[in-house]
C-alpha cells in the first residue's frame, strides 16, 4: 500500500479523467456504426498503435478475447499441407527467442535444438494436466504402458530406433520412460484419488503435512496448518478486493461470492430502456420526455417503476429521489456510494462499459456523432448511459448483500465483512474460480446455497476451508508452483513420445538441460503459438503469390499500351471483381481491366430522382462538398409525375401491410385478413421458385413505377464556393477536369484510351439480410458506386472538361466514349446509365462490349458457384447466372454471396504484372503505372486511401473470423434486428457486433499481403514521411512487399530491418487454357495458375 | 375411404422426425452431409400430409358432406368408460389443418436453406417434425385425449426449440419459462378430461360439446374453466403473456411458426372447438370476452414500444389473439376462426420477413397521437410489459423455488443424516484435523466413529449409522458426564425449533398449506 494522502489525485482531476475515459472508450469498445450505415473497420482499430502481436495481447488482457484462431484450426491446416513443417521452422527461427542453434541435448550424436522442440510442441498439444486428469490419463487411458494416441507412426519407430538396448515391449519403454521423466525432474508420484482425502490415511496426512510444511519457514508452534490456511484466506480476501477497480467491478466480486450474476438481471431492465432511448423508429411510441437524455429519462420512469417493489427491493425509490439530476454528479455520487478508490474510478468505469460492449459501442458511438438521423433531438451523452450503469449495479448489488449478510453494497463492507469471516470467503472464492474435485464442490455448493447470516456456522466453513487447502496440497490437486508431475513431467513425457526420445535419452539430461526444454515449452505461451503458427500460414501463402508473380513475369498484357486496347473497364479494387476481369479479358484480349477505390475520385452527395435527402458516396473518412442530383430526362417530366404518385402509393401500400399490421389492432385485423390472400401465394413462389419469384417481382415493380429516362445534373450555377459545411450543387468545370485529370494520372490511364472507358461501379442486392450494407462498396461508405461512376462518366465526355484537360496535356480522342456502370456482386447482373447518349458511331462497338461483358458475369457466377454448397456441382455458366440470381431474390438464403470472405492480397500497379494469372478471388487490384509517377506522389496518395481501406476489410474478416463468437456477431439464424441500428440474439442480448458466421465460414484468416509495383527507394521516402503508414505497416497490420518494375525483384518490408529480398523456391506453375479449366470441379481454395495468353499482338 | 388414412396426416412428419433422430443416433445424417437427406425427408413427409389433406378436401367439398367423426380404433376401453382413436373432420378441423400443413411446409422449406451449415441441423428438423406432427393432432384429433397428446409434444418441442443455442443461458432460462407456464396449462386441461371422462363415459369433443343437461352444471363450468386455463396458457393471454415474448430466443422461422403463426392460436382453436360447450354459459362468454379484451390491450400497448422486430410483431400477434377471442365471447366464432386461419397465414410471412424489416421500413413508424405519448405511467407499463413478468415471479417463481430450497435443506440436514451418508462420519478430512489430533495426544481420533465399521449396502449404511449414534450418544451424554452434553443438546432443539417456527411464518408455506387444506376438501 502506498501511501494514500501523495497519491490521490484531486477531484477536479478526477472530473478531467473521466471526461477523458469516454474518449478513450472509443479506443476498445466496438466502433461499429447503426448497421444500415456498416463500414468495415479494423475490429482492434483502438490498438493500432501497437505492432500486431502485441495489440492482441494488450486486447486480450481488457476483454479476455483471443485474437488467433484456435490451435486445432491451425493443426487442421498443417494436416491439410496448407502450412508445412518448413513454414513453421522458418517463422520459429527467425523468431530471436528461439533462433539459439544451440542444441538442447543430444541423441545418439544427433543434437535437438530448441526450434525442434518449439515445433514438436506446436503440433501436437502438450499441456499441463490437472490431477484427475493424469489419474485418468493412467488408469483408463493406460498412458503408462501405451504411447499416447496421437504419436504418429514415425515418432514412434523414431523412438524404438533411438534406443540402444532393445526392450521387449511398448509397455515397458514407454513405463520406463515415465520413471525417467519423474526422476529428472526429481519427483514422485503415486496415483491418488480425491475422494479419498476425506477419510485421511494416517500415513499419507503425515506424509503431507511434512511436505507442506516443508515449503514454508514457518514450522514450529501449534496448529501450524490452522494458521496457514487462515494466512492463506487473509491473503485472497486482500488481493481480491484490492482488484475492484482496475481489473474488478462490484458485479464481478459478487459473482465470485454467490455465483449469482447480476447482469442476468440487469441486462433485459437495461436493455428495454436503452433500446427505446436509442430507437431510430421501430417503436411508435417513445419516453414522453426522451428529449431531456437518458438519465433523466430513465430516472423519471425508474421513481414510478412497480419492479422494485415487485421484485423485493422496495427501498429503491428512495434512493433514486436523493440521486443529483446531473448524470456527471451521479457517477461521482455511485462511485463513492460503493467505495471505490478515486484513484481506480476511470478503470472502473471502464470495466463496467465493457461488460456490455455492443451496447456501449453503439452509446458511444452515437454520443460521439450527434449529427447522426435520428428521432432525438438532443445530444446523446455518454455519461447518461454509465450513470444509470452504475445506479443498476448498486441496486441490485444491494438486493443479494442484503439477503446473503446484511450489509450495504459498499467494498468496504463487504472487506469488513469477510475479514470477520475469511474461511467463508475462501471456500466461496474458490468454488467459483476453480475447479476443485467433486466432494469439495457438492459441499462448497450446498454451503453457499444453504448459506443463512443469522444460522451461520463459521466452524463448517472453517473445516471446508481446511479441506480445500489439504486437497491443494495433497499430490491429487495440481500444484502450480515448481515442477510438478502433472506439469513438468508429464509434458516431459509427452514431448519425449512425440519427438520419439526414450527413457535412456531423457535420463542422461541434466537439471539445465531439463530446465531449458521446459522453459522452451513455458516461453510458448497462447499468444506466441498462435502468431508462429499466424505467420507460417502468411507465408506460406505468401510463397505461393510471389512464386506466381515471378512466372507471370512478361507475360502480361498492357505494360505499356503500343497498341490501343478497344476499351479499358475500370472495375472497383474489390477483391470480389478478380473473377470476372480475368473472364472478360480470356473473353477478348483486347480490353483492358483496371482497378481503383470504388467511388472513382469523385465524392458526392448524391440525391436519386426517388430520394428525399442525400447521401454521401466516397469513403467514410472524406465528407462531401459537391451534391449530384438525379433529374428525369427531357420530355419526362409527366412520365416523372405519374410515376411518383405510383411509387408514392406502392410505398405507402408496403407500409401499411408491413407496419400498420403490427401498429395497429383492429385496422390491422381487417389488413391482415385481406392481405392474408396475397401472402399465401407470395410465400408459396418466393420459397419454392426464388429465381421466378424474383423475375416476377422485378417486372411488375418496373411496369408500375413505370421506368423513366433520367439524367444527372453535374454542372454548378454558381461560382461559390462549395464547402462541407455549404456543399454545392454540381462541379465547375474546373473541378470536373480536376477529378478527371487526377483519377486518370492515378490509374495510369493518361494515354492509350480505348474507344470505351466504363466506370464499374459496384453493390450488392439481396434479401432479409441486416448486414446488406456489409456487402456494398467500401469506398463509398457501405453503398452502390454506381452514382460515382456515372458521375465520373459524364464529367470525362463533356467537350468543355476535355478541352481543358487537353491544355493540361491529357488528350482524350475524339472517339473515346466514357461509360458509367454498375456490377451488383450478387446477382452479376449489370446496370448502363445513359446508354442513349452514346454517339450513334459507336453504338455497334457498344453493343459487343455490352454482350461480352454480360458472358464475363456468367463466367463469374460460374466460378463463384464453385463455391456455394447449393449450387449443383455441374452446371453451365448460363445455369450458374440463373442459380446466383435465384439466390439473390431467395429470402431463405443466409448467404446471398460470399463477400470478401478469402480475401487475402492487394496489388498495387500495372495489370501486366497479374494478368494471365488465376487469384482466386483473393485480391484485390489496384491499377498504378510506375513508370508515370517517378516520384511516388501518385503511390502516396494510393497507399493512403487503399491501405486503411483494404487493412479494415481485411482486418475485420481476419477478428471475425478468429473468434466469432466474441469479435464477430455469431450465426443469423437467431438475429434479432434491434431499433433498426443493431442485431441481437433473441430479444435481450448484448448488441452484436462484427460480421456474422455466414459471412466468415470460408474466409482464410490471415493478413493482407501487399505488393506494390514500386522502387523500394520510393516506398521508403513514402514510408518514412507518412505517419499512418507507418503505424499500419510498421506494426504489422498490413504486410508490404515491392516488385521492383524493372528487374521484377520481389522484396519483403521487415519494419526492424527495412525491405528484404524474397528468397523463396521458384517453381514452375502449372499452365491452363482457361480460368474454368483449373477451378472446375473444386469445391477449395485454389493455389494460382497460368492461364495460356490468347494470341493478340502484346501492347 | 380416404377418411381411414386420416391418422397418416400426422404421423407422416412425425415418422420424418423420428427418421432424423434415428440418423443422429445412429450418425446417417450427421454434419454437412446429411443435411441434403435430412431436408428430403421432412419436405418429403410434410408435402406428403398436405397432399393427403388436400384430397380429402377434393373429395368431401364437391359432395357437400364432411366425413364428420372417423373412428379408426378403440384404444382404450373399460366398462362404461373408452378412449378412441378418432378424428374430427368437420370444416374447422378439415379448414386449420390445411393451414397448418401449408404454414409448416412453408417453413420447413425456408429453414432448408437458412439453417445450412449450421451445427444443430438435424435437430431443428426433427424438432419442427415433431411440432408440425402435434399441431396437426391437435387440429384434427376427434377427443380431447388425444388433442392433449398433440398439445404437450407442441409444448416439448417448443420447449427444445426456445432453447436451440443451448450454449446461451438466457435461452435456456426462457426455454424453462415457457415450458412451466405452459405446465400451469396442462394441469386445467387435465382437470377437464378427468371431469369429462367422470361425466360422459368418454372425450369425445361431440359428447363434450352436447354435454348433457341432466348433469350438474358446476361440473361443466369446471370443464370450460379447466379447457379456458389450458387455451390461455397456450396462446399466451393476460396474465400468461409474458413467456411467449421471452420464446423469441430460438432460429427465426421456429419463432416464425411457432409463436407467430401456429401454436399461439391453438388455444382459439380449442374455444371454437367448444363452442357449443361455452354457449351454454353466458358466465363464460363474458370471461372469453374480459380475458380477450386485456390482451388485446396488452398486446397493442405493448407492442407500441417494442423496439426490436420479434417482440414487436410478437406483441401485435397477442393482440390479435385478443380480439379472437373477443368474438368468441360475443358468439362470433366463425369470425374467429377465419380470422385464426389468415392470421396465421400473414404471420408466418411477417416473421420470415423480420430480418429485413430494416430495408422494408421507409420511414419511422407513425407516432402515436399525443394524448396517449404524453401518459407517463402507461408508456412506462407498457414498457415493462405491464410487470406480468415480475408478478409472475413475485407470485409462483420465487415461492416454489424456496420451497425447493427448504426441501433440500430437508434432505440434506435430516434425510441424508439418517440415512447415513458420509457425511456424517467424522473422519479426519484435512489436515488441520490430523494435526490437532496429534497434538491432542490422546491417542484418539476426535469424532472418529467412523472408524468402528464401515458398512456397504443398505443395511450396512443402517447399521454404521445406528453405531455412530450410539458412539455419539455414548460420547456426549455419557461419557462428558451429563451437564455439559445436556446443555448443549437443549440449545441445538431450541436451535431447530427457532429455524422450524421461522419457516412456517413464512408466506409460501401458508401457501402450501391453504393448497393442501384445497387438495383435501377437492
């Protein structure tokens, strides 16, 4: 204890760290906005300022989640060859903790060094055992006298040829390997059963006693045990309440005493308020006070609330009337109620916030975007929500300190409590921290349940109290300190069978030899074996890309374009549209694809000719000042007008039967009655005929809201200026030449223009999906591109953009025709805007553009199908288009389409250096020439927008899929949509958060390679001036790795050692005529393979 | 003769489920790859019943003349009294049925896909079988006997189902919540089989609907009480409400056809059933018509504030139910019953669609009129779903859960003592014992009775027991030569007593003894 007086902070600071906390809140609690505006994000994004190791300790260590994927998982994919031996020798090597080559010991003239060891136990799980485990480890399992079952057939003829002398049998080798371990590490052990510790031998209890004894200085005097096991509870009680605060919260200590949790109540009366405060407009009828905030609301309902006195807790009222009406003095006020020390108030705080993350992510959230649409008013204040945390906690704290031992919810109590009665707190602690065997459990059970303050007997505590203490000295109980049979030597022992070590070999260690193979063994905690087994599985996917790249060299089409392409595509850089760019170009060799951030350089607020406000388009971190407006063509207007009552009424209808059904009670009756007919029928076809359904729906929509011919306004009025906070209505022409000139210098396309360039936009449609947005452009903050790009297109064809483009020296021909278009990566199907204002000279070309690129979608839903397990395994690329878009209008389908899922790589340069390979689907491209940008503005720019952008698709795929449970939001099945912001499980869960198990099942958890088509000289500049890189790169969160453009040298950055050149094995690729040729008939994950470049004359 | 076949109506998804569980025993249809013959067999079974339905239709509509009651067996018979195994094929029965068939088929075909992959798969079918198999018993059973064997199946598999993520502690609380409201149910509708089976000679719902106006009054007012318990249990009415709300926990389409769509109107289905019984009592109309009218008020006040999607749509449903049973009370039970059936039919289709209730909704729902938003008190009843849960727990939870408490503490103090399990026997179990037995040096072990025998079985367990006793006896008042022993004796009696006068001064045992008293008089 240090001294209270010079440490204590005074309370104006306090005030200042609390205030500060909630920023701080935003570092751990989930950032994930209200779920129809999700934008992937990095899951950690709070711990990115540490290198990614240790970011997933540092997590780990404030909420308790792992961050790799479970061991098993990882030892599948080595049984599977998807990480080798070598791989993981590699990684374990260049480890500096692991990398002494040194051997450990000897065996038969062969040393064993730590790397082999460290391997050995990555393979095969060597743990520590309880000591009931290893009794039946022995008596069922005969671990004695058999191998154990998971030595492979080699270790064991490994361990057999190891030994000198033969010995007659398994049995007696494997026996006397056991003594050896127990000898080496000088122990002993006879198998001792719990039970029998109740009815102590004589002998044994001496035996113990004497042992135990021994450990401690303190012999001598009486009652020397009695003593020890007091010393013992003293100790736990003081270390247990000195963690309330930084590790601890009242909730906590109270679930260890009673294993009563209080959240289970607080939960659903928290969550009903707190839905209902945050709801943006399921509910028709909200807090009549909502506008005053959270806390005030809430008390108002809590002081008239019936619970309380329902519920036994009558006395809450009065309490609630002395609370202050400011929420920052209620928190103060809580905190000193229930005695924390000031110091650990922002701690506490801070556990408390964390026990519910999904629902104080989503407060704060919304508390930190007071802008955000919503039905409230008034600012949403952080401090609301922790004040009324806090109240629930002491009240219902208060109710179980009550009924168990008659005191007040206070810590200092509770310390004075159970200071007067410490064995009570010792059995109670230790029954619900850990696992005792069953005689003790039943009792400590039936103890705490019986438990009576006014019938209490100290002494039975007392005597429980004794038997645990003797149960954990007894060799039955596992003893964590030292060597023990149960850790040491029985890992030891494991360790020995799997590296096929016989008991002569172990008994010539001595004690160091001894102490380092166990050390290696301790040094590999969880954290350390998941990133060695992490990185082997990087690299050895890594190996793969960079072995695929150095066959591909040369053979890639459009390094320089001496020959114009027919038309350049520019597809987003979505990893998603890997597939159906390699089809097109198989399809005809003489486009060009390309790619680039979905929302094609130009951020707009973007207001559809159906929308009645607008909605930015370009990446989350960017906010618009230019708003592009749809209008209905000239000569539409009336068309416009009728079809706006006829979409006005189809809304309404819609709303009446799908809300007013469930608002309302007798209207409803005769709306349900009636619409009865009409679902009956809807059902029937939308389940058993998806693809029709859909097909039907889609037309009758059509030919009701009547399809009207629409432009864009992208021209400004006015000269003022637009600014975020005054955006305007359209571009000058000076900004759309700006917007034009900067994309086409950052994709390298500033010459050699085909005689199309089509925008591809990008989104996704399907149905009864919450996560919709998931599954949308990135770049355009989780929605369609498709605006941007014809946003794009229609600045790039006006002839007064061109001219000034042609003065800056960008010449784009005459008979250059820009396209915008959308891909929805659902359904493949294509969406052209302005098809009608191609000149009439190009519309034959179009007209083949078109059809070719409606045969890559078929192409691409063919080679997605591959991956559906309800495709049928055999079908054509027309069937295939039919079986995705009978997916997308199917409301049964959980998993309209995969998503980013396997996304696992990011090329940052020319197509010719991927071109003519197969990725699958894995990565994403992003077009830049090197060879136009000397100085690496360009890549700098790139670098700063692809790299957050791909790092937090990436990212949250890899959190999400680790552990789905806790970083991810579990399976859809049991969703439950919430305020129309979130999803729960069934109707009082924690808000989830994250992407769900749908999503995820097939996604490859690893982290992003980038590979960038640049000079490492000009990387390093970029690198050195940018802080975001580094902190993205530096700390390992994305992997970089450069392709020099001239020598096609592939180094690797190594943030200790800079860039280092890639010395893996070069291997021939296997070449196909055709992408469906290698993935046909494959229902896995693909290693590349060259595709047979189509005769055309190399540009 | 398509009639005799009847009873395959509800076998067939029955005989599908248990297929399934069979594959799960017996690991044919486990994991991913059993999920393709998993899916055939029920699909298969479940279109096979409505296909049998659909041409009893065909062949009874165009005649005009339902089949009426189909005796297919006796199934139990003695002197005046028999079971049969019949069914009822009237237009309601022939009418829900249809539904119930179409509704489940719809909904086993929606989980086909959206369960994929997921690892209780076979379970969750064979559990929606088995409910799809019960609902149809219900509906078309000709004698309350075997409605009741649908009605519990439906309550066991919905049961298994609440609690599907059995890993989720608040599911399976729910899960139990719902199962033992429903028990309270079962025990009227077993009050009134009994009471029919003693008054008629059988459960036939025609001789219960003609009831017999020689036979006491008061013995039917019991059957309808007992039938009414059983309907309101089921379909969630003031004041069981609460459990259907908390059943939301299970996959969507069993929350859809469960509680959305099928079994929360089993209970209508029973009252139209006895139509004729209830229009014999004007008493019982006004009850249908009081219980209706609160829950559909609790149903459209609650359902106002619902901020997530199920309950919400849950909440509306019990209102719905409300005002069916509002016209069964006012005698409008055709009404009711068309009103079940497409109730039912929409629901099922607005809880599939829950999931996309967030694309659907264009804009905030319509807020409600100003005169009801501005009523503090009732928002906040609302909001707490008018306190049924918490009386619930007040009234029945927290009762027989100490009740349980003390019985154990019966078991424990008393039962386990005289039977004489270890741990009566002080031996030396810590070595805190072991120590101040040495240092006692006496040479003897303190309370080591134990040590005189030990003793298997039964009889031996008597006869230790009985040794350390008499050990024990001899010890204290014998040995420590009396005062001492006596004294303390005296104080551990006093000590009970206090403990036995505390317990009964409690409530639940004034409770358990007014029960009693009303056990003996009935």
């Amino acid at each position: 204890m240090q001294t209270e007086n010079n440490s204590q902070p005074s309370v104006k600071d306090v005030r200042q760290q609390i205030r500060e906390l909630i920023d701080h809140l935003a570092h751990i609690l989930p950032g994930q906005a209200p779920i129809k505006d999700f934008v992937h994000h990095n899951t950690l994004h709070g711990f990115q300022h540490l290198p990614f190791p240790a970011a997933l300790e540092a997590a780990r260590k404030v909420t308790g989640i792992d961050g790799y994927l479970p061991e098993n998982e990882f030892r599948k994919l080595y049984k599977q060859d998807r990480i080798t031996r070598q791989d993981l020798l590699d990684v374990i090597r260049s480890d500096k903790n692991f990398a002494d080559d040194e051997p450990v010991l000897t065996c038969q003239s062969k040393p064993i060094t730590r790397a082999e060891i460290i391997l050995t136990a990555l393979i095969n799980p060597i743990t520590t055992v309880t000591g009931c485990q290893l009794t039946w480890q022995i008596e069922e399992q005969h671990a004695l006298t058999r191998f154990q079952p998971d030595v492979s057939e080699s270790s064991r003829k490994h361990f057999f040829s190891n030994m000198r002398q033969q010995v007659s049998s398994e049995a007696s080798a494997i026996t006397e390997l056991w003594s050896a371990c127990l000898r080496v590490l000088d122990l002993q052990h006879f198998v001792l059963h719990p039970e029998e510790l109740v009815d102590l031998d004589p002998d044994d209890a001496e035996k113990m006693l004497s042992d135990s004894l021994h450990e401690t200085i303190e012999t001598g005097g009486e009652h020397v045990t009695r003593r020890m096991v007091l010393k013992e509870a003293e100790k736990l009680l003081s270390h247990t309440l000195g963690r309330v605060g930084p590790e601890l919260t009242i909730r906590d200590v109270l679930h260890l005493l009673t294993g009563q949790d209080l959240l289970e109540e607080i939960r659903p009366a928290l969550i009903r308020h707190l839905s209902a405060y945050l709801d943006q407009g399921m509910a028709a009828w909200h807090h009549p006070q909502r506008q005053l905030g959270f806390y005030a609301s809430w008390k108002q309902s809590a002081l008239q609330d019936m619970t309380w006195s329902l519920d036994n807790m009558s006395e809450i009222t009065d309490e609630l009337n002395h609370l202050p009406n400011d929420a920052f003095e209620t928190v103060i006020t809580e905190l000193k109620l229930i005695g924390i020390p000031e110091k650990h108030w922002p701690q506490y705080l801070e556990r408390l916030a964390l026990e519910l993350p999904g629902w104080s992510g989503m407060f704060l959230w919304r508390s930190q975007n007071p802008g955000y649409e919503s039905l409230l008013p008034e600012h949403v204040d952080m401090m609301d929500y922790l004040a009324v945390r806090l109240i629930l906690e002491r009240l219902y704290a208060r109710r179980i300190c009550r009924d168990q031992w008659s005191i007040g919810p206070r810590l200092d109590l509770i310390r004075w409590y159970f200071r007067q009665h410490p064995y009570q707190f010792m059995v109670r602690y230790i029954l619900h921290t850990s696992r005792l065997p069953e005689y003790l459990t039943s009792r400590a059970q039936s103890l705490v349940k019986q438990f009576n303050q006014e019938f209490d007997d100290d002494n039975q505590w007392q005597l429980l109290a004794q038997m645990i203490w003797t149960w954990r000295q007894s060799p039955a109980s596992d003893n964590p300190v030292g060597h023990s049979v149960f850790g040491s030597a029985w890992r030891l022992f494991r360790l020995a069978q799997h590296m096929g070590l016989p008991a002569e070999v172990i008994a010539t260690c001595n004690k160091s030899q001894v102490e380092d193979i166990l050390n290696c063994l301790d040094a590999l905690t969880e954290g350390v074996r998941g990133f060695i087994w992490l990185q082997a599985y990087e690299n050895h996917y890594r190996d793969q890309l960079f072995n695929a790249l150095v066959n591909n060299r040369g053979r890639g089409r459009w390094a320089s374009r001496e020959q114009r392409p027919q038309a350049q595509v520019v597809f987003c850089m979505d990893d998603r549209e890997e597939g159906i760019r390699r089809h097109l170009e198989e399809l005809n060799p003489a486009i060009e694809t390309m790619g680039a951030a979905g929302f094609f350089g130009v951020a707009i607020n973007w207001r559809g000719m159906d929308d009645e406000k607008i909605t930015p388009l370009c990446p989350v971190v960017v906010t618009p000042a230019h708003e592009i407006r749809e209008i209905p063509a000239a000569g539409e207007e009336q068309k416009k007008t009728a079809h706006d009552k006829r979409r006005q009424l189809r809304l309404k209808l819609s709303e009446v039967f799908y809300q007013e059904t469930r608002r309302n009670l007798f209207t409803s009756s005769v709306l349900i009655t009636s619409s009865a007919f009409v679902a009956m029928p809807v059902l029937l076809t939308k389940l058993f005929l998806p693809f029709t359904s859909g097909q039907i729906s889609n037309w009758l929509l059509k030919s009701f809201d009547l399809n009207i011919n629409s432009r864009i306004v992208i021209n400004a009025q006015t000269n003022t200026e637009a600014s975020i906070e005054h955006p305007r209505l359209g571009f000058t022409d000076e900004e759309q030449a700006d917007r034009v000139q900067n994309f086409l210098r950052t994709i390298g396309l500033q010459q050699g223009l085909g005689s199309f360039v089509v925008m591809m936009g990008h989104g996704s449609i399907s149905q009864n999906n919450p996560h919709l947005s998931a599954y949308d452009c990135g770049a355009c903050s989780g929605r369609h591109g498709g605006p941007n790009a014809r946003t794009f297109a229609a600045m790039a064809n006006r002839p007064e953009v061109r001219k000034i483009l042609k003065d800056r020296g960008i010449d784009i021909p005459k008979d250059t025709w820009v396209m915008g278009a959308e891909h929805n990566t659902c359904d493949e199907t294509i969406t052209w805007y302005d098809i009608d204002l191609i000149p009439d000279t190009l519309k034959p070309a179009f007209t083949k553009l078109q059809a070719e690129l409606k045969q890559a979608t078929k192409m691409s839903a063919h080679e997605r199908s591959r991956r559906f397990a309800s495709a049928p395994r055999k079908l054509s690329p027309a069937r295939a288009l039919r079986h995705v878009i009978g997916r997308s209008t199917d409301f049964s389908q959980a998993r309209p389409e995969l998503g980013h899922a396997t996304n696992a790589a990011a090329f940052i340069g020319r197509r010719s250096i991927s071109q003519g390979t197969f990725y699958d689907r894995r990565v994403f491209l992003i077009s830049y020439d090197p060879t136009q940008d000397l100085e690496g503005k360009v890549l700098e720019a790139i670098l700063l927008a692809a790299g957050p952008v791909g790092a937090g698709i990436n990212l949250e795929y890899y959190f999400s899929t680790v552990n789905n449970d806790k970083y991810g939001c579990g399976s859809k099945v049991t969703h439950n949509v919430t305020g129309l912001f979130g999803v729960m499980e069934g109707t009082a869960s924690d808000l989830r958060t994250g992407l769900p198990k749908q999503m995820i099942e097939i996604h490859e958890a690893m982290r992003l390679q980038i590979v960038v088509e640049a000079s490492t000289e000009v990387l390093t500049t970029i690198y050195k001036r940018q802080a975001p890189l580094q902190e993205l790169v530096g700390n390992g969160w994305l992997l970089l790795n450069a392709i020099d453009p001239d020598s096609g040298e592939i180094t690797m950055f190594k943030p200790e050692q800079g860039f280092v050149k890639w010395e893996g094995e070069v291997s021939n690729l296997p070449e196909v005529a055709s992408s469906t040729n290698w993935y046909a008939g494959h229902q896995t994950p693909l290693t590349p393979a060259l595709i047979k470049q189509a005769e055309f004359a190399n540009g | 003769m398509a009639e005799q076949w009847i009873w395959l109506v509800p076998l067939l998804p029955t005989l599908a489920s248990a297929w399934i569980l069979l594959g799960m025993l017996f690991g044919f249809n486990r994991g991913e790859r059993g999920e393709r013959q998993t899916a055939l067999v029920i699909q298969t079974a479940s279109l096979l019943s409505l296909l049998l339905l659909l041409a009893l239709m065909f062949n009874a509509v165009p005649r005009q003349q339902l089949p009426g009651l189909i005796d297919i067996t006796t199934w139990f018979s003695t002197g005046d009294y028999q079971i049969k195994l019949n069914f009822l094929l009237d237009g309601l029965a022939l009418g829900l049925s249809l539904v119930v068939a179409l509704v489940s088929l719809l909904s086993i075909r929606f989980s086909v896909n959206y369960m994929h992959r997921e690892a209780g798969f076979q379970r969750f079918f064979a559990i929606l079988g088995l409910f799809n198999g019960a609902m149809l018993l219900i509906v078309l059973a000709g004698n309350a006997m075997l409605t009741f064997i649908g009605w519990e199946l439906a309550g066991v598999s919905s049961y298994l189902l609440i609690a599907y993520a059995y890993d989720r502690p608040n599911a399976t609380e729910n899960a139990t919540r719902a199962f033992v409201t429903n028990r309270i149910g079962d025990t009227g509708f077993i009050l009134a089989i009994t009471f029919s089976f003693i008054l008629l000679g059988n459960v036939d719902w025609p001789s219960i609907n003609a009831g017999n106006e020689n036979k006491a009054g008061f013995s039917l007012v019991i059957i309808m009480i007992g039938f009414l318990m059983a309907a309101m249990a089921k379909s969630a009415l003031v004041p069981f409400s609460s459990w259907i709300t908390r059943a939301l926990e299970g996959p969507t389409p069993s929350s859809a056809v469960f509680y959305g769509s099928l079994m929360v109107h089993s209970g209508v289905y029973l009252i139209i059933r006895l139509q004729p019984l209830f229009e014999q009592s004007p008493f019982m109309m006004f009850i249908l018509i009081l219980i209706g009218a609160l829950t559909a008020i609790y149903g459209f006040l609650g359902g106002l504030v619902q901020t997530d999607v199920k309950s919400s749509l849950m909440f509306s449903t019990t209102g719905q139910v409300g005002l069916m049973f509002i016209s069964c009370g006012l005698g409008l039970f055709e009404i009711a019953a068309w009103h079940l059936g497409l109730h039912a039919i929409w629901r099922a289709y607005h809880f599939l669609n829950a999931p996309a209730m967030l694309h659907l909704m264009h804009k905030p729902a319509r807020p409600v009129p100003a005169w009801l938003q501005n009523r503090k008190w009732l928002y906040l009843a609302s909001v707490q779903r008018f306190w049924l849960d918490n009386l619930a727990n007040a009234m029945l939870v927290r009762p027989a859960l100490n009740m349980a408490h003390d019985v154990q503490r019966f078991d424990e103090q008393i039962v386990v003592r005289a039977v004489g399990l270890p741990n009566s026997v002080g031996a030396i179990s810590s070595l805190a014992q072991w120590e101040e037995y040495k240092d006692d040096n006496t040479g003897k072990l303190i309370g080591d009775s134990g040590a005189i025998g030990r003793g298997r079985g039964a009889l031996g367990n008597l006869m230790e027991w009985l040794a350390s006793v008499f050990s024990w006896f001899e010890e204290h008042l014998v040995l420590k030569g009396g005062d001492e022993g006596v004294i303390s004796l005296i104080q551990h009696a006093g000590h009970y007593l206090n403990r036995l006068e505390k317990l009964l001064s409690q409530p639940r045992y004034l409770f358990l003894m007014i029960i009693l008293t009303f056990a003996v008089i009935l």
